[in-house]
C-alpha cells in the first residue's frame, strides 16, 4: 500500500494565497486606481511577514522530526503542537485554533466567489 506524507508548510505557503482579493471587490472601493495597489502590496507585506514568522516557530518547534513525519495523526501539525505542548489538550486546543482560521479562510474564498460570479451574471458573461 502506497503512503504519501503530508508536509506541514501549507500554512506559511497560504499566507500568499488570495492578495488579490482586494481586486474582486474594487468597484466597490473609492478612488480604486490608487488604493487597490497599496491594499495587494500591503497585504504581501504583513502576509509574507507573517508567514515568515510562523514558519520559523514551526521549525523552532519541530523538535523530533521522525515523531513528526511518522505522527499517528497523520496531520504534522497537530504533532508539532504535541511535541511542543506534551499533552493531548493542549494540541487539540492549537489544532481547533488553526481549524476556526481555515474555516473563516474558507468563507473569503467563498465570498471572493460569489462576488465574481455576481459580475459575470450582471454582465451577461
């Protein structure tokens, strides 16, 4: 049976994802020529920052990586957060955090979504 590992950088890459969400909803911004740039160069700054940051406490954090690549989970995050905590509560609370934020993620992709199919629809696309 074939096993494929999961990588736990999907987090620090997911910092980039979606700059251009500022784009989407530009008709409904004032003076959009000047402050949809500032809002997607803003964005790749505090975000890249960001993700920079958490993925140098995820490695700081790693600790045993043969623990992590072989985690019963089978998600290494939450074994990060085991390794890092040592009690099973404590990873769970860390691993419902980063659920709630995917989660609200999940409705920006959807809003962003929406909105587009919006235009194209008003726009007889």
């Amino acid at each position: 049976m074939a096993y494929t590992r999961r990588v736990g950088f999907l987090g620090n890459v997911a910092t980039f994802v979606g700059a251009d969400a500022s784009v989407h909803l530009a008709e409904e911004v004032s003076n959009a020529a000047v402050n949809i740039p500032k809002a997607i160069i803003g964005a790749m700054l505090i975000n890249g920052t960001v993700g920079f940051a958490m993925m140098v406490t995820i490695l700081y954090c790693l600790g045993d990586v043969d623990s992590v690549l072989n985690s019963r989970t089978d998600f290494p995050f939450i074994q990060i957060f085991f390794n890092s905590v040592g009690n099973v509560a404590g990873a769970t609370v860390m691993a419902a955090v980063v659920l709630t934020l995917t989660w609200a993620c999940s409705i920006g992709i959807t809003t962003t979504a929406s909105r587009m199919t919006w235009s194209f629809a008003r726009d007889n696309g």
